[in-house]
C-alpha cells in the first residue's frame, strides 16, 4: 500500500480538509517479533509432524517456521498442566499457543474433551475453521455450540459428541448448566473435560464480566463434583495487569505469559477533528466517513469501518452506495455486519468479507473480534470506541502480517474522549491499557445467580467450595442452601434460562424481531429494548440493512416481541424529545465535610419520551410533532449503583454544580478502569446534588471505587479542563464538554465557577481529614 498516494486521495474526495480540519498525524514503525529455537519438546509426536505440515502450508515461502518465543513459553507450560494467561497483541499466535496443548491432551487421552469460549459467535465460526485445520488430520472432530449451529444440528452433536466444541457464555449456562444432566453428565462430555480455552478475556469486565465470574465459578464448581478438573487457558490482547484479571475471573492460580518487547507492523495514524458545527456534527461526521470509505473501494483497498451504531452505520452505507453508484464504482463491494442481522445473513457476510468480494464494510463491535482477514489494508473509527481495549482491538485487525503497512483513520465526535485524543495522539499511542474491573463480591449478582447454583449443587454445599466460588459466593450459599427446597421445572423455565432472560450482557434482555406482517420471516432480529424505545416507537422512521423503514405497530405475544415496519415515506426522518428523572432509593456508605455530602448508594431512573417530530430531510423543515403513545411513554430502571455529591447550603449556582459533575465525570474516565458507556452524569438543582450513575442494575464496581478515590478523579478533571489547548471558558470537546447522552441533566458550563466550587469541596475534604 503506497499510504501517500492514498492520503492524497482522501483530500480529492474531501473526506480530509487541508483547510479546517485539525489533523494530527503519526506512524508507529514496525517491530520484528523473537522467535525460540523450536518447538517444545514435549509436543506429542503425531501434533508434532501434523503442525509441521500445517505451517508449511500457512508458511509456503519461509524458511523460518519457528514458533514466538512467548508461544514456545505459554505451550511449555500449558503442557506442564499449568492454567496459562497469554498476553500478546494481534495477529500473533495466540490460537496456535493454545490450540497446541489442547489438541496435546487430547491425544494423549482418547477419551476427553475440550471446550472453547468465545464471547462472539463470528469468532466461533472463525476459529472453527483455524481449529478443524489442525485437528482433522489427527482424527479430532470439531464444531461449535451456538444458537448459529441450529436446532437439528445441536441435537447430532449432542448423540455424536465431537472431541472439541465451541460455545459462548449463554450456552455454558443455558445448556451445559441449564441442561447438565439430560444432555452433558449423560454423554460424558463434562466427565472427561480435560481441557478448556476462554479466548479475548478482556471481553469480560463491567456487567457481563461480572456474571462470567459468577458463571465459571458456577461451571468449575459442577466439574469438581464430577471429578473433572480440566486445564485453562485465557488469551487477551489488551490487557492491563492480565495476570490479576484472570485469577479474578476464573478463581484459579493463573502463570502470566507476555512477549520479551512490542510487537506489532508498520502502522500510519491519522486522527481529524473535522471542521464542524456543533449542531451538524452527527452528519457531517457520517459523511465524511462516507467520503473515506469511497476513497477505499476506488484505491481498491480493504477496510474495516468502525460505526458508533447500528443506525449512523446504515445510514452511511446507504449514502456511500449511492454516491459509489454516481461515480461508477461497484457498490456490491460495500457490506454492513452487526448482530441484528438475520443469522443467515450474518453467514453469507462472513464468508465474502474472507474471499474479499466485499472489500468495505461498515460495521460496529460485532467484528472487533472475529474474524482474522488477511489482507485487510485499514481501520477507519467514527468515534472513539467505548474504551481504549476496543480501540486497539479494532486497530489490530489491519495490518496481520509484520512485513506489511496498515493505516487507521479516526474521525472524532464532539466528546471529551474524542476530542481528548484527537487532540494529542501521543496520549493515545502511549497511553496504559485499561485495568479492567469485575466484582465477584457483587450481592446484586451473586442474588441472580444463586437459584442456579442451587440447582446444580442439589443445595448441597460443603467447605471445599469455598475454593472454587470465592468467600462471597460461598458464604451467600451456605445460607441460601439452608432454605433451598427442589422444585419441578417446566421446560424454558429452569433457573438457568430465567438468568439468561435477566440479561448476562446486560441487565435488560428484552429484545425484539423486526418484521412486516406478523407471520412474515423477520427482516432483523435481537433488536434491544431501550433502542426499541429510543427508535422504533410507532410512526418512527429508521435505517436498517440498507433500508429505511417506518413503525406501524408492536407486538408481545407469549414472549416473542416484535415490531411491525413498512416502508418509510422518502425525505423524512423522525427527531424525539426525553426527560431523565432520579430518586434515590438507599445509601450504602456517605461522607459529609463542609459545605458538602458525599455518598455512594442505589438509584432508580425514569426516562419520559416527551413528543417525536417528523422533518424533511432536505430543508430541516418540522412538519408535524406527536406524542407517543400512552404505554410507548416511560422507560424505568431500578437499583443503579451512584456516586453522588450534595451541597449542602442554600444557594449554589446550578451551573457551577453540573460543571463540578462534568470535572469529575471527564476525571473518572481518565484515573478508573471503565468502559465511558458504563456510567451517565445527571443534575438535580431542585436539592442541589449531581449523580454519576452506573448503567447497569447491581453496578459494576465503578461508583463503589469512585466513593474512595473521588478527589483524584476531581483533580484530574480541574487539570484537563485547566489545562485546555483552547482557553475555553464554557466548556469544550476538548476537556469538558458534555457528553451528548439522552440524559435530560445536561446543562451549562461555567469552568471558572465549577472549578472554584471543586477546589471548595476539595478544601473542606482536606480540612476533615
């Protein structure tokens, strides 16, 4: 790829600006891995001569076919029987590392089985090909374990059990758990586990890291009454502190394995702050995407373009086709992939982003793990991603190979993240990876899962599960067991089934099917129920798969939800108004010094849709607003985990107040090891106190650090917003902006009052301790 000549085509298509746009350019030159002498010893000697012949094959003109030094490490001790943790970036043998002494143990015992856990299906059906590659010439058999695999399928499976399998958390709890002894403890699957594989661990952190904790200690517990006593082995490419994280999430002694020095491939940065209004960000940022993503297919390159959401991706495809069309250029090569899509879709999709027929496809996280496509010239992000993890995830999907070059183009939102990075690229390429953050003492989570544990123990619970639980876990079972009473289930209904229905993602599962007439086949599927709410409410108008669609209807019958579309009138587009209402509902710890509270405790959060309007589309033009409809109107949430601070006289400028609530929001994101979408801001002036909220019911452990280390992440956010390349005086994108959620709190910036009112609080904490 010659990057200067398509730099340049990125200015003819005017998805750069040399006049306007602040650009911050960068590239990272490329560093050689090491490689060990050979392979380990201990390799059995038919995987010996089958890996051989593998890597000529994957390898045909090189003549050096040794494996990493880090890979040569993880395998010696995966052998030994240690649980191994491999940190090491993308593209460089982590699947190799693991699949070697998995395939190993199996060999070595023909009767065990092994069990890999993969938190996206496309990584599924990915790596089952990368495995069935190395295990069929050993007679291994290998499929996966999945809602994809279909009904027929997993019925075979289970009769004729493969020596490996590939499933995903809501499997291990639904069917290996949910259906242990009907399926897995009769077939003999779970007795003779020997081996188990749980690949891009930094997946697992917030929410759904929290009941994956809960979930392997359920799972590992079930195995140790089975006598089974499988080895582990956990692979992450971003990571801080990797070691400490797999131990948390699994409850077991882990060895941590790193490459010696940085890997990685020659890789060109360019970071924009395009020339935009405000007002007309959103659009402006699509459609210099779109300008970028038609500079790619006429370069003839390959890309990734990572999108905020499953509509700004839609939506830009959409336009991006017609404007390919215009010029002459082969629409058909741009795609989109993201979970909504129908599961046959999502097939087809995979297989032509691999052959290359579809060279740009625009997509959300569904693919920042996945699929390991060669070739792959760039990454394009509108927006930063959730946290820094999943910016480099996404980067790593370009540039797999150390001997070629990769570009990655960030467009920046009007957010502080954003704007903080575009604004200093080196923070970006220098900045620690995230220290991730799971609570296996979480009481909300431990209560969800304990129905489920209790089935699987029988309630029977003795000493030594405190070792594969953990002492919070243990301690709640010891006492739930005194009550426990076995009950009939009827089928859909077991405790597995009903925690699943909770959400292990998320703490709303409610998900929904589109489709046009109630027996039709549905035309996108697992739509959520705040997007649901947010979008698809009747007379609302939306993008999806290419097309634009209107509401006409709901429906909720026997659990199967889904929502009635038509085709959209053209020119229109429909805008909607909501309002955030807080009350507190318990305090769980507090502080008062001076002029103010502090207290970390449990909210409830009520969202009201207020009206939607529909607008021409061309002129801005509102024709009509509407209210929704009356049972369309709310959105509740109970039991958030808060920090918030009160001030306790009174007379406080709001204004003043909601800016300290912004310096220590933007402070948080940078000191504490959180995902910015886990937590929203809001103010309530009427009793003078502002929230930082979790997102999720039962927290995730964010608020509970925040409650101690409050006053560096103040400190940090007075610096950042003190320290702003543009002398601000009302808050900007650069240091403390807003960000743009559906939070009603949102209000005016004042840095010169807030950040005396912080300076306050922060004096009278020093004055109390």
């Amino acid at each position: 790829m010659d990057f200067q000549s398509f730099q340049d085509k990125l200015y003819e298509f005017d998805a750069l600006r040399r006049e306007g746009d602040e650009i911050q350019e960068g590239t990272v030159d490329r560093i050689e891995p090491e490689y060990a002498e050979s392979w380990p010893a201990g390799i059995h000697p038919c995987l010996r001569i089958e890996l051989i012949k593998y890597l000529h094959r994957k390898l045909p003109d090189s003549d050096n076919r040794r494996p990493y030094k880090h890979q040569a490490e993880a395998i010696e001790l995966a052998l030994q029987g240690r649980d191994v943790v491999l940190e090491s970036p993308t593209a460089s043998g982590k699947t190799l590392a693991f699949a070697v002494p998995m395939l190993d143990a199996l060999l070595r015992n023909p009767d065990s089985h092994a069990l890999m856990i993969y938190q996206m299906n496309a990584l599924s059906f990915d790596q089952l090909d990368k495995i069935k590659e190395l295990a069929s010439p050993l007679g291994i058999s290998v499929d996966t374990y999945i809602r994809e695999t279909g009904a027929l399928r997993r019925e075979v499976i289970r009769d004729n059990l493969p020596r490996i399998l590939l499933t995903n958390p809501e499997y291990l709890n639904d069917s290996f758990l949910g259906w242990r002894e009907k399926h897995w403890n009769r077939n003999g699957f779970l007795h003779n586990l020997c081996y188990m594989v749980i690949d891009e661990m930094h997946l697992y952190h917030g929410y759904f890291g929290n009941n994956m904790t809960l979930l392997l200690r359920r799972f590992f517990s079930h195995l140790k009454r089975l006598g089974a006593s499988p080895n582990v082995f956990l692979s992450t490419a971003t990571c801080a502190d990797p070691e400490k994280h797999a131990s948390i999430l699994t409850g077991r002694k882990v060895k941590h394995v790193r490459p010696n020095k940085e890997m990685r491939p020659t890789r060109h940065y360019v970071f924009v702050k395009p020339e935009d209004s405000d007002k007309k960000n959103w659009q402006n940022l699509s459609l210099r995407v779109e300008r970028a993503a038609l500079a790619i297919l006429e370069s003839d390159l390959r890309a990734l373009v990572f999108c905020p959401t499953v509509n700004f991706l839609e939506n830009a495809r959409r336009n991006c086709s017609r404007m390919a069309e215009r010029r002459g250029l082969d629409s058909s090569s741009l795609a989109v992939y993201h979970s909504r899509l129908r599961d046959d879709e999502k097939q087809q999709n995979r297989q032509k982003i691999r052959s290359g027929e579809h060279t740009v496809v625009f997509t959300t996280n569904a693919l920042e793990v996945g699929l390991d496509i060669g070739g792959l010239d760039g990454i394009v992000l509108a927006g930063f991603p959730s946290n820094v993890m999943s910016a480099w995830q996404r980067i790593g999907r370009a540039g797999r190979k150390w001997d070629s070059d990769a570009f990655v183009l960030y467009f920046a939102m009007n957010d502080p993240i954003d704007q903080f990075f575009v604004s200093d690229i080196d923070s970006f390429l220098n900045k620690p990876l995230d220290e991730l953050v799971v609570d296996p003492a979480n009481e909300h989570m431990i209560s969800n899962h304990m129905d489920s544990l209790m089935d699987e123990t029988n309630g029977v619970i003795d000493c030594e599960d405190e070792d594969v639980l953990g002492s919070a876990f243990y301690k709640g079972a010891v006492e739930a067991a005194k009550f426990y009473r076995p009950r009939r289930t009827r089928r859909g209904t077991s405790p597995q089934i009903r925690l699943s229905r909770k959400g292990l993602r998320g703490d709303n599962n409610e998900t929904y099917d589109l489709a046009f007439e109630p027996d039709s086949e549905p035309i996108g599927k697992n739509i959520p129920a705040m997007w649901k709410f947010r979008h698809a409410y009747r007379n609302g108008i939306f993008t999806f798969a290419g097309k634009r669609y209107q509401v006409y209807g709901h429906s909720d019958i026997r659990g199967k939800r889904k929502i009635f579309v038509e085709e959209a009138p053209p020119g229109l587009r429909t805008e909607s108004a909501f309002r955030n209402f807080i009350n507190e509902d318990d305090e769980f710890d507090s502080e008062e010094f001076g002029a103010f509270s502090i207290y970390y405790g449990e909210v409830n959060l009520n969202i009201v849709f207020d009206s939607y309007s529909v607008v021409e589309e061309d002129s801005d033009i509102v024709l009509e607003r509407e209210k929704p409809e009356p049972n369309e109107n709310e959105f509740k949430r109970f039991g958030l985990h808060a920090f918030w601070i009160e001030h306790l006289t009174d007379h406080v400028d709001p204004i003043a107040l909601y800016t300290l609530l912004q310096l220590l929001r933007v402070g948080a994101w940078r000191i504490l090891p959180s995902d910015r979408f886990d937590s929203s801001a809001f103010l309530r002036p009427d009793v003078n106190t502002v929230y930082l909220y979790e997102n999720h019911r039962g927290g995730t452990g964010i608020v509970k650090r925040l409650f101690d280390v409050w006053p560096n992440a103040l400190e940090e956010g007075i610096k950042r917003a003190t320290n702003c390349p543009k002398n601000c005086t009302t808050g900007c994108p650069v240091c403390i902006e807003p960000a743009k959620t559906w939070d009603a709190g949102s209000g005016e910036i004042n840095k010169a009052a807030g950040i005396r009112l912080a300076k306050q609080l922060l004096d009278d904490y020093s004055r109390a301790n």
